[in-house]
C-alpha cells in the first residue's frame, strides 16, 4: 500500500482500512500460534500497512489541509543557452 493513495482516502475509509489491517493481523497471529501459517513475512507486511494507515489518519488529524496529497510543480522552461537554435 503506497502513502499516496492513502492520503488520497477520506477518514472512514482510512478507519475501515484501520480496522482490516488489525483484524488481518490478528488472524494472522492466531494462524502463527495454531502451526497454519504458511508465509511468515505477512505478518510483516500487515504490520507495515498498518503502520502507514495510522501514521496518514494522525497526519489528516494534525493538518487537515495536508489530507489531500500535494500535486507537483509545473516543470519550469528550460533557459537556453547562448548560440543554440530553436528547431
């Protein structure tokens, strides 16, 4: 999961994604205790997302005007050079 499209998300779909990732995990760590899981890493993975989901949900919460991702900048004419063309 990208922080881009994150914070592109409104705040119920980040607590409902909040709310997936801790009940994802918690399968995962009852798959784990139980011998079932087969790929460790995506407890990893699940821990990570989870990581951003907050990190966007507290950043919307400090600075609302930071909710909505930044575009960039225009790209600036290049300035040419003395004795170049314009072909």
């Amino acid at each position: 999961m990208k922080m881009k499209d994150l914070q592109g998300l409104s705040m119920p779909d980040l607590q409902k994604k909040l709310k997936d990732s801790r009940q994802e995990l918690f399968n995962l760590r009852f798959q784990m205790a139980t011998g079932q899981l087969q790929n460790h890493r995506q407890i990893r993975h699940v821990r990570e997302d989870l990581a951003q989901i907050l990190t966007t949900i507290h950043l919307t919460e400090r600075n609302p005007e930071l909710a909505v991702a930044p575009e960039a900048p225009a790209p600036r004419a290049r300035r040419r050079r003395a004795g170049e063309d314009k072909a």
